[in-house]
C-alpha cells in the first residue's frame, strides 16, 4: 500500500488544518474505488472563484499538546496576491522563538494559480526544518498533462530535473487549498467522501474527506463563536496517528468559507491549528455569531 511520507509534520500540517484537503505529515489511505460510500462529483479542472480575492490574508496559531498543557508552537500565513491573469498565493510558517529549543521550522511554499481554473501554474516549496532542506519547483502545463520539476537542497543547489506525464489536469498543495474553498458544500450530504488529487514528491496522492455537516454556534478561541462545517478526513496508523484516532477540520459555513480549526490526536500527544487573524475576506464574516 502506498503511503504519503513527509519528513517533518509542521507547515504540511497547518496547510491540512486550514483547508481540510491537504496532508501533513501524515500517511492517508489511497484512494480506491468503494461503491458502498456515496462520492462528491465535481470537475475537478475547472471551478469559478466565488471564495477569495487578491488581499487576503489568513493566520493560524499552531499548538501542540503533550501531558495536557497546550504549547504555542508558532504560525502560519497564507496571502493571496493578485497578478493580472493570475494569483500568486504564499504560505508561511514558522515556530515561536520560544519553541526552537525542540524543534526549528521556516518553511515557504508558494503557487501562480490561473483565475480562470484556479490550476497551478508553477508550484514552489522551500523547506527548513531542523537539520533538513529542500528545495522543489514544479511547472505545470495543464494543457499537455506534464510537469518540469527541478529540486534539491536549496534554491542554488539543484540536483534533480525531471518531467512527469498525467493522464489528467494535477493540483499541488496550495491551489488544492484554495480550490477546496469553491466546492459546494450546500450541495453535499453528511457522510458522502470528497475525492481530491494532488501532485507532489514526484507522485500522484489521492485523498478521500468525509463531510460531516453543519455544525452552528461552534467556539473557536480567541475569535468567539461561529456557524461551521465539518469535515473528516481519512487517516490510518503510523509515524503520526495511533490506531482508531481521526482529524476533524471546522470550515466557516459562509461565501468566504475558511478554515478556522483543526483537531487531531497524534502518536505523541495532539496537535491543533486556530484562525488567529484574518482580513482582506471577499465577504463579510457572516458565519461569525454577535
């Protein structure tokens, strides 16, 4: 069984948390055909952008648990810049100074999505975490099933240039993110699986997310309470998660549709993402009680 394995679990982690469409660290089960369990439909090519706008901006706070003390661990920020035909959107993060005696991250990724499909265009990690580096840039050509890729330890030591033939149009992780956003949920019913693809490490990931329904009058800390959507996605046992333990992710149940928070157990104590900041939302924060 083929298993996604990433070396260290932090911005991966928060990206998962933010969207619920993503992994982190984690090894997911691959996707197989399963025609007992009803699957969302969609186009996953195209979609129109109804979500977000050039301007935005999200926060997240990351914590991490062990021996019932939640420990800030540091943050993460995604922003959406409007270039002309395209977005470039970028995703930071990186631990408190207060948390580097365990562990140091300060990792980049950034993506040119086209407005018009919200498929990316070129796709760019820079990782730094502890003792590891990597540097991965990835063009696609959406019309022609191909991608250039060239990676290696850092942007001025490249060791790899390869190219991948698909038999489909391929997210990476930050348009799968954003392109997650503009699925509609109002059309889903509680527990159909959203089948969603992404290319990554030189491989196609399948990823299966159950949508759990709505959920109002949920408490997000530091932000008060608001109307959410839940959803759950599948996860099996290993470095990360012990057996019988699953995420679950809280979406804003407004047209923006943002993450606000993350759940989960972990092998080693829990793990969680909260929306610490946001501004720049196409509309109003509706979902947010008074």
């Amino acid at each position: 069984m083929n298993m996604i394995r990433i070396k260290h679990p932090f911005l991966l982690l928060s990206l998962f948390a933010v969207t619920a469409f993503a992994w982190m660290g984690f090894s997911f089960h691959p996707l197989l055909p399963d025609f007992e369990e009803e699957q969302v439909e969609y186009n996953s090519c195209a979609i129109s952008n109804t979500t977000f706008e050039g301007g935005e901006e999200l926060v997240y706070k990351i914590f991490y648990n062990m021996n019932f003390v939640w420990i800030p661990a540091g943050e993460v920020v995604f922003k959406v810049h409007d270039q002309g035909a395209l977005y470039r959107i970028t995703a930071h993060g990186k631990t408190y100074s207060s948390y580097e005696w365990f562990f140091t991250v300060d990792d980049k990724y950034e993506c040119y999505v086209d407005k018009e499909t919200l498929l990316p265009r070129v796709s760019i990690r820079d990782v730094h975490e502890g003792d590891y580096t990597v540097f991965d840039q990835m063009t696609f050509d959406q019309e022609n099933y191909t991608i250039q890729s060239v990676r290696g330890p850092s942007r001025t030591d490249i060791r790899e240039r390869n190219s991948y033939e698909l038999d489909r149009c391929m997210h990476d992780i930050l348009s799968l993110l954003y392109f997650a956003r503009n699925l509609d949920f109002d059309s889903y019913n509680k527990g159909q699986k959203i089948a969603v693809e992404l290319f990554m490490d030189g491989e196609a990931w399948p990823l299966n997310v159950e949508f759990l329904g709505r959920q109002n009058n949920k408490k997000i800390h530091g932000l008060g309470r608001f109307d959410a959507i839940q959803f759950r996605p599948e996860t099996i046992a290993g470095e990360v998660f012990s057996e019988g333990t699953h995420m679950d992710i809280w979406v804003s149940a407004d047209a923006n549709k943002v993450p606000l928070l993350i759940e989960s157990p972990v092998s080693v104590g829990s793990i969680k993402a909260v929306l610490k900041s946001y501004k720049g939302l196409r509309h109003e924060f509706s979902a947010k009680r008074r």
